[in-house]
C-alpha cells in the first residue's frame, strides 16, 4: 500500500512523460527583409496575429547574422543549420561563374528539373547546401516518420528550410502556381495538384491591390520620386495587378508576387498542406515551415519607409494570424504547437530618402565598378582580365588567370588595392589575405564567416555606412555588415516557451539548436549557436 507522501511523487512521475513530449507540430515563419527597425517602429500600429504573437512569445528584437552579407538563400540557410556560410557553403542570392563572367544561382541542379513549369538553370534543389537542417534532423529523429514541409513565394527560401529529406514548394512566376523539382518527387502530391487546378493566381488579375487602411493611417507621401515602378505597378496606389498584360501570364504573374496580396495565397497553400498532409495530428513531431517572400519585393521596390511597405506590415499582421490559427487548429491546440517567427535579413531605407534627411548616402553602381576594376587590372597587367561584382564580392576572371599567364595573387591584391581606393568603399581584401589581415573595425571576421573557397569572390570588400549597392535607378537593397541589414527579430511562442521580452542580441546561429531543444533532438551537425535557455519553459 502506497504511504500518503509517496502518491504526489508518483502522480509527478507518472505525468513527467506526457510533460515531456515535443510538439506535434512546429510553424516556422520566415518573413522576407523584416529588419528589426521595420518591425519596432511598425509594431504599435499593429493589432492582429502578428502583434498577438509577439505580446504571448519569447519576443527577441535583435538577432544578428554574423557574417558580412545577409541576403535572402544564406539567411535562410543559416536559420535552418545555425552554421554560417562558412560552414554551410550559401553565401548568396547568385555567384559568378569565372570563365563567363556570368551570374548563376546558389541553388542549381541539373539533375533534378522542376516539375510543370518550363526547363530553367534556377534554384530547385539543396544539393549545393553543404550542412544538416533541423528539417533533416527532425527527419532523422522520427526514422523518417515526422513530416516536413516547406512552402515559399521563392525557391531560395523554401529549400534550406526543407534540408535535403523533407519536401519544399515554391511559386513560380512563369506558370502562376506552386512547383517542386525531381529532388523531392516524381509527381505533385494530390493537395498540391488539387490547389493549383484551381488557378489561384488567376483569381487575382483583375484586381488592384489598394491601401488596407484609411489612408490617415499611412505615414509620409505615397508618391516618392525614388521607387520603383516596375511591372506595371507604377508608384502609388492603387496598383494594378496585370502586370501590363491583357490576359494572365507571367508578367502578371510576377506582379502579384511583389505585391503583399499574393501572402493570402501562401497561407491557403499552407492550409492545403496543414490538411492534405495530416500535419499535427499525431505524436510524432511534423514542421511546416512557411516563408512570406512579398515583403522583400515589396522592400527592394519602394523601401521600408513607403506607404507600400506600410501596407504590406498591416496584411502581414493578418496573414499570420490567420497562419497560426490554422496550425492551432491542425495541431489541436497552442499546446500541442511552436511557433518560431524571424527573418532572413534586414534592409537598408532607400539611399536618396537618407540623402535627403542629411545622411552621407549614395547608390553605388556595382556595373561601374565592375568596369572600372576591369580597365585598371588590364591596364596594370595587360591581357583579357575580367572583373564582375555581385553585391560585396568582385570576381575575377579571363584568360590570363586561366591560364596563369599572370600572377593571380599579385592580380587579387591589387584589385583589393583599387577598390578601397573608390570614395564608396571603406574595406577591401584579396582573398588570400583574409585569415592574415588585421580585424579593421571589427569588419574582417564578418567577411571571413561568409566566405566560402571557390563560391565566394576573389576579393571581398565593404562600402561604408548607408552606401547601398544597386544596379536599378530606385528602390534599395540589403546585404552589408551594418545593424540595418543583420538584425532581425526572433519570436518563440507555444510549447516549450517562456513568454518574456529578451532585449540582449543574439545570434542567428541559436534559431537553429533552439528549435531542436524543444523538440528534444540534437543539433543540425555543423550549429555554431547554442540554445536561447532562458526562453525554454522549464518542465517541458
């Protein structure tokens, strides 16, 4: 017979298993450029899912990317592996073949073709990503039996956050409706085909994206000279969505892309998933991971201080609440659900919107310096030498280094040489000296964690603070060692969480092990963070 004191300890025990359980469901939101700035001084304007989010998570506001260049495929990779580019290999969006001078995406497979829509050389499978996911660890801890799903506006997203063993989809802009590649199967899983024969985007073409908002709630002036107005979106509302076209078709398709409605359609095909994969609904731990792409479209056409981007935090704020809701429902509950909400990278405003506030900003032409690089290495060394810049890394190329007609170290040097030499640019390193140069202001290990041998350039450099490289006349970018560009947001809510503001920066790299503590697993293999332990609930 069981003496009085001893039943409550056995109650503990015998609840302790139950207590310890993982989540059967992880949603890991990823919202393409949400610096922290956007999202701080948007956040009181905010009332719907996402404000609710962060008022019941562990909310932490500045999560910085270690390395020199956050951009859109490494970003995403270092969530899914806590690795940097160093060890993970995704250092961009695109690099540049040397022999062509040509860019080329991070993502290539030959092998593994998109499944309908039209044979192209974009990104389709993880066969360049050279770290573990927590997707394949999940994958892995379950012998394959916990599910994995990966749903984003672009391919450079969705397929770090699948990792090699679950599956990712993705929009493509030529057909109007979501694909996969080879890597993943030889045929698209009856939801998804069900979800597409429906022309989804079709629906949208004759309609015009308008402020969500009486206009009151907007702050600036909607018509700005130094925007975009590509696609035939123009430069204030409202904007049409044909994208010049008299009939559905790529153009128009591209422009629902950009604009914020087409994150209703990622939610649905979420909601398709949450339902035709059965996601949640048993004890084995499953993940959707969602990626919202329209809000760095957005970003990079009209910057993070337009009307536009206002409007897209305001549907975004709905978007995740409705994305939540329907995970909860999945899962049968916020108990039985985590919720991981950050970002990719941040970005910088406009650089004539800085100017005109009295910031030292420019827009810096990589094409320029590309040409001017090129005529001084020829003109230094003679033969067909060959520079092309994409975004901090200058490429060398030509016969002459083939062929080692000319010293390639003394060429990387002195380009390095020229380049720091240029009124926009305040660092620059051949990569031969990049682990033997003095740190300069801290900028050198930056670039060091993003360099990865024979995918990075030939020479990195840095531009100064608020000098935004971009080859298109408006609009801004993202991409540089500066708090603008790396620190983002990270919010943990529902199982395993303690709720609480945590205002100390963290690392991009802890995203990863944290997701893998509170699902009781290891860490991806190559994780250089460790986990976030004063948001983990005790007794989980």
């Amino acid at each position: 017979m069981l003496r009085p004191r001893a039943l409550p300890l056995l109650l503990l025990l015998t609840a302790l298993p139950a207590l310890a359980k993982p989540p059967r469901l992880t949603l890991f939101i990823t919202v393409d450029a949400l610096g922290s700035d956007l999202l701080l001084r948007t956040k009181p304007r905010l009332k719907g899912g996402l404000r609710q989010l962060i008022d019941s998570s562990a909310f932490y506001p500045y999560a910085r990317y270690g390395y020199a260049k956050p951009r859109t495929a490494p970003g995403h990779a270092t969530l899914a592996t806590g690795a940097n580019p160093w060890r993970h290999g995704i250092v961009d969006n695109r690099i540049i073949d040397r022999a062509t001078g040509k860019p080329e995406r991070v993502f290539p497979d030959p092998a593994h073709p998109v499944l309908e829509a039209p044979l192209s050389l974009e990104d389709v499978s993880p066969a360049t990503l050279m770290a573990e996911t927590f997707a394949d660890k999940l994958r892995l801890a379950t012998h394959e039996q916990g599910k994995v799903i990966a749903l984003s506006g672009k391919a450079r997203s969705a397929i770090p956050l699948a990792g090699r063993l679950g599956q990712a989809f993705w929009y493509d802009e030529t057909v109007g409706k979501f694909v996969t590649s080879t890597w993943y199967t030889k045929d698209l899983p009856g939801w998804l085909k069900a979800f597409n024969a429906a022309n989804p985007s079709e629906a949208w073409f004759s309609k015009t994206w308008e402020p969500l908002l009486p206009r009151t709630e907007y702050v600036g002036e909607d018509d700005r000279p130094y925007e975009g107005e590509y696609y035939g979106l123009g430069r204030v509302f409202p904007h049409r969505l044909t994208g010049g076209l008299s009939s559905p078709g790529p153009q128009a398709y591209t422009a629902f892309a950009i604009s914020p409605l087409s994150m209703d359609l990622v939610v649905k095909a979420a909601r398709a998933a949450l339902e035709g994969e059965n996601l949640g609904k048993d004890e084995v731990p499953d993940l959707l991971a969602v990626s919202f792409s329209a809000t760095d479209r957005v970003f990079h056409q009209y910057g993070p201080n337009s009307w536009e981007m206002q409007d897209t935090m305001y549907r975004l704020d709905k978007a995740v609440g409705d994305l939540v809701a329907a995970a909860e429902r999945a899962a049968g509950g916020r108990a039985n659900l985590l919720v991981v909400l950050t970002a990719d990278h941040g970005g910088a405003a406009v650089p004539e919107h800085w100017a005109a506030s009295g910031v030292d900003a420019e827009r810096v032409d990589p094409g320029a310096l590309s040409t001017g690089l090129t005529e001084a290495l020829r003109a230094q060394f003679g033969g067909d030498i060959t520079a092309t810049i994409e975004e901090l890394d200058a490429y060398l190329g030509g016969k002459s280094l083939e062929g080692g007609k000319v010293d390639g170290a003394a060429v990387r040097r002195a380009a390095a040489a020229w380049l720091v030499k240029q009124p926009a640019i305040t660092l620059a390193v051949a990569r031969d000296d990049l682990y033997t140069m003095p740190d300069v202001a801290g900028l050198v290990e930056p670039l060091r964690r993003g360099y990865y041998p024979g995918r990075s350039g030939d020479v990195l450099f840095v531009v100064k603070p608020f000098h935004v490289i971009s080859a298109a006349p408006a609009g801004t970018n993202h991409g540089t060692p500066y708090a603008y560009d790396q620190l983002v947001p990270l919010v943990l809510a529902g199982k395993g969480v303690k709720p609480g503001t945590y205002p100390r920066e963290i690392s991009t790299t802890d995203v990863a092990p944290t997701v893998s503590a509170v699902l009781e697993m290891g860490f991806p293999a190559s994780t250089e963070g460790e986990p976030l332990h004063e948001a983990l609930a005790p007794g989980r």
